[in-house]
C-alpha cells in the first residue's frame, strides 16, 4: 500500500508539474490558464497524448510532433521534480500517527507556489509580488491555524512567528545597503512567507543552506567554464537569480527539520523527554 500510495503521489505531482509549467509561462502574457496548450514556436493545439508528463518529452525525442522544435528541457525537469516534491512532502507526514489533513495539503500549496516562483525568476530574474504574497498570507494561515490559542503566545511561538518579519528586515537592508546589487527587493519578500512557515530555527536554516547551495553551484559554473563545457560568460559579478537557491534551502529545511545552527537548544533549551 505504501509504495502503491508513493507512486500514485508522485505522478499525481508530474501532472500539476505540468500545469505550474504552464502557469508560469502565461503569468504576465495576457493568455488565461484555461485554453488549450499549444506549441511555443507554430502555435498549434498541443494533442492530448503529447500531453504525459515527462513520458510525452521522451518518446518525441524532445521535439515538437507539429513543427520539430526542439522542447526545453524545462519542461519534464519541472515534472519530475515537482514530482518528487509531493513524494517527499508525502513521506514528511506518512509516519506520523495523525496529522490534520491541513497540514500537508498548505505544503503542497506552498511548494507548488514556490515552483511557480523558482520557473518565473530563473527566466525574468524577478520575483511576481502577487506569488510573494500570497505564499506569505498561506504560510501565516498556516502557522495561527496550527497552534493552540495557548501555545501561539508563547514566547518560542512569538519568535517563530518573528522570524519572517526579522529575515524580511535584514534582506530587505542588504538590498537598500548594496542598491540592489547583493540581493533583490523580492528576495526578501520571499523570504517573509519562508519565516512564518518554517519558524526561526529552520528559517535561518533554509537561508544558510541557499547561500551554501549558491556556492557551490557558482563553483561549478566556473569549473565548467575553465573546461570549456559551459560556454556562458558567468563571473562572481554575474547577476543571478536567488530565490531558486532560497525555494532549495527552504525544501532542504523542511524535509530535514535543519536546525544547522542548533538554535533551539540555545534559545529554548534541551526538548523534554
């Protein structure tokens, strides 16, 4: 049942891949979400058998069956990892004895908002404020729904609901220190919905491991490039999209309930037993 289960998620989370990929490259074009898909390059209706993800991508070749475009590979990547998003938020809760079913479903939303933001900054390098906040009004939903009216005011509780205000404030000074060349504006709007979400402690987590990840995958850009397998000319000055690495960490977070400062042990104190 467990496997049956996993496998029935994950498809279920190629499927919305496949919308949010069509979300994303309408938002701001004046085409509504509900008409029929069609091809990039002639515009023709997309048949509904072209239409499986990833399994369509595969045995096209990676081509348009009407004009014999080549497909972007954004396509099946966001399937199959919106995929195994809903698998892992599907495996986050399997274990636990009970978990209200409003739980996973505002996870589902909120990752399925954050893959909307990661496809539309990684081409436009921006940030849609209406997806900013909206992610920030679910996650603050999210966060009074799943407390107690006695545990809410509490003094973790305050700090956790503080943590999107105080991450907020610090991105939102970069930006205004460095006029916008360190950091986005957006960023730190981002980050609002990211605080209220996960709390303080997993936060700050998310945020270490965006910077981490943004690292390491800048050295890679440059180690390509000296081998002459990336061919961009990407430098340390290179403007490059943020929220991507922030959406990671802020997976990351989540499945690993990171506290990579062990903040709750210096805040809180040890959990009781």
């Amino acid at each position: 049942m467990f496997y049956y289960l996993s496998a029935v998620i994950f498809v279920v989370g190629t499927i919305i891949g496949s919308f949010l990929n069509v979300v994303a490259l309408r938002i701001n074009t004046g085409k509504g979400l509900m008409g029929r898909s069609f091809c990039m390059s002639c515009g023709k209706t997309i048949k509904s058998y072209d239409l499986f993800p990833i399994l369509s991508f595969l045995s096209l070749g990676g081509k348009s069956r009407c004009c014999k475009t080549k497909i972007s590979w954004q396509y099946p990547l966001v399937e199959f990892i919106t995929g195994l998003i809903f698998l892992s938020v599907f495996l986050k809760f399997y274990s636990l004895a009970y978990v209200p079913v409003l739980v996973p479903t505002f996870w589902y939303l909120a990752f399925c908002i954050l893959i909307v933001i990661t496809i539309y900054d990684v081409r436009h390098q921006i940030i849609p404020d209406f997806l900013s906040y909206t992610f920030a009004f679910l996650s603050v939903l999210y966060f009074v729904g799943d407390k107690s009216l006695t545990s809410i005011f509490s003094y973790p509780e305050i700090l956790n609901f503080l943590a999107g205000p105080i991450i907020f404030a610090v991105f939102s000074l970069v930006w205004f220190v460095s006029k916008g060349r360190w950091i986005g504006f957006g960023d730190g709007k981002l980050a609002l919905g990211m605080g209220f979400a996960l709390g303080f402690s997993e936060a700050l987590s998310a945020i270490a491991f965006a910077f981490w990840i943004g690292a390491i995958w800048s050295i890679f850009i440059l180690l390509f490039q000296k081998l002459g397998i990336a061919k961009s000319k990407f430098n340390f000055k290179s403007a490059v999209p943020f929220a991507p690495f922030m959406i990671a960490g802020f997976l990351l977070a989540f499945i690993l309930s990171a506290d990579v400062f062990s903040l709750n042990m210096l805040i809180f104190g040890p959990a009781p037993f």
